[in-house]
C-alpha cells in the first residue's frame, strides 16, 4: 500500500461529491424529507408514515434525482406519472417532485452556505502531488456550483456529474457508468482506479464495475452495510487514509 492508503497500482480516484468532499449529504437528506413527508401529508392525512433514514440510505442516497423519487414511491406503493423534466415543483409527477426537492436543495444551499470536508481536500491535494488523476463523479445537477462555492474545482480533472450523464446518456449509480466514464476520460481502467464514495448506491457501482480499490466513508454510522455493498475499507474519514490520522 502507498502512503495515501491505496494499493500500488491505483493511478486514479474517483470522488464522489456529497457526503464526501462537502457536507452536503445532510442537506440533501433534509431535503428530500421536507418534500416527501409534505407529499405524503397532503396524499395520506396527518396519519402519513413519514421519510425516515432508512428510506433516504435504501432509496435515493446517490441516485439520480428521477431515480430515487421513483424508487420511494415504489417502496410505498404509489405510482405518479413521469412527467417531463421541465415540470414545475408544484407538479404531481415524478419529475414535480424532483424538481420541488432540487428547489429545497438549493434553497438551503443559498441560506446556509456550503462546507468542504478538509480531510477531503487535503486527501485530494496529497494524491495529485503524487501524479494520480482525480475525477469527481455525483449524480447532482449542481456539481459544478458547489465545486466553485468551496473553490475547489480545479482540484479535479474531469467532472462527471448530472448534467454530463445527461448529456452522454449514462445511467446513474447504483450502475457502474458514470464511475467508467470518468477514468476513461482520465485515460486508466477501472482495476487501475479507486472509488470514494459514502452511498449505498456508489458502493454497489464500484463493486459492479470493477474497480481496484473501493473507500467507504461511513458519515452516519453504517459501516457494515457498506462494507456488505462492497467497500474494501471503511473509513470516518480520510485522513484516516495512510497514517494521515
């Protein structure tokens, strides 16, 4: 292993952005519960079964927006037309819902701010000065905003995010093809490329596709889970990471 934590033959990391190189994981969380329990209020009367962790980790934790809002709906039982991605908040679709909570996502963002994990940036920082490439691969929209909010998008050499995977037609965690277009871009395999990830879904697209190493960063205590998901080490943070603790 290198001194970063990483088998020698690891040339690329992948990072993932919310939940592991900002704090923005809890702010999705919230988001997501606002949205939710608010539909469901409306659709069920006060006596709703409210959003809870369980649903945000087995459902939308990592996954394209459309993705986790149909994957919920499905674990409860209801069926909402798709819509189209243009569709107001106010919408009762599919893509309604996920825009009300991209809505709520950047309205918190803007309130609030947004914080990186400098564990994270430091990682990052170290790895580069020792010549491995580094892409950052998240299913949000609003990748690119958040980078340059916490000045940190030149710390990357390719981004594929929501709106790349949009463009290139790629299919979201829990599949493996935003995590393989991204080392490709950097020009390496996968077995040659490591994955960071805190989600349920980003560790079962690093199992699927292969990769050399696969980091956990276990934020709200599931390391088991993530290790059973696929991760190879488990972490609270990364500076844990090649004695860096």
């Amino acid at each position: 292993m290198t001194d970063l934590g990483l088998p020698e033959d690891i040339k690329a990391c992948l990072f993932d952005l919310d939940g592991v190189v900002t704090k923005t994981a809890v702010v999705h969380a919230a988001a997501w519960k606002e949205m939710f329990d608010a539909f469901l209020r409306e659709r069920e009367g006060e006596d709703f079964r409210p959003f809870d962790d369980h649903d945000y980790d087995q459902y939308v934790d990592g996954l394209p927006r459309a993705d986790g809002v149909r994957a919920f709906l499905a674990s409860r039982g209801i069926d909402l037309p798709e819509g189209s991605a243009d569709d107001p908040p106010g919408a009762e679709t599919v893509h309604g819902l996920g825009n009300r909570k991209n809505a709520l996502v950047l309205e918190k963002i803007r309130t609030d701010g947004v914080e990186a994990y400098d564990d994270t940036l430091d990682y990052i920082r170290r790895a580069r000065a020792r010549g491995l490439r580094t892409a950052i691969v998240s299913s949000s929209a609003n990748c690119r905003d958040v980078l340059r909010a916490i000045d940190a998008e030149d710390l990357f050499d390719v981004r594929v995010d929501g709106v790349v995977a949009k463009e290139r037609k790629l299919p979201g965690k829990p599949r493996p093809d935003t995590f393989l277009a991204a080392a490709e871009d950097l020009g390496l395999d996968a077995p040659r490329s490591a994955v960071f990830e805190d989600a349920l879904a980003g560790m079962d697209a690093g199992r699927a596709g292969g990769f050399g190493y696969v980091v956990g960063l276990d934020r709200v205590g599931q390391t088991d889970a993530l290790y059973e998901h696929g991760a190879d080490i488990v972490v609270k943070g990364l500076a844990e990471l090649g004695g860096h603790a």
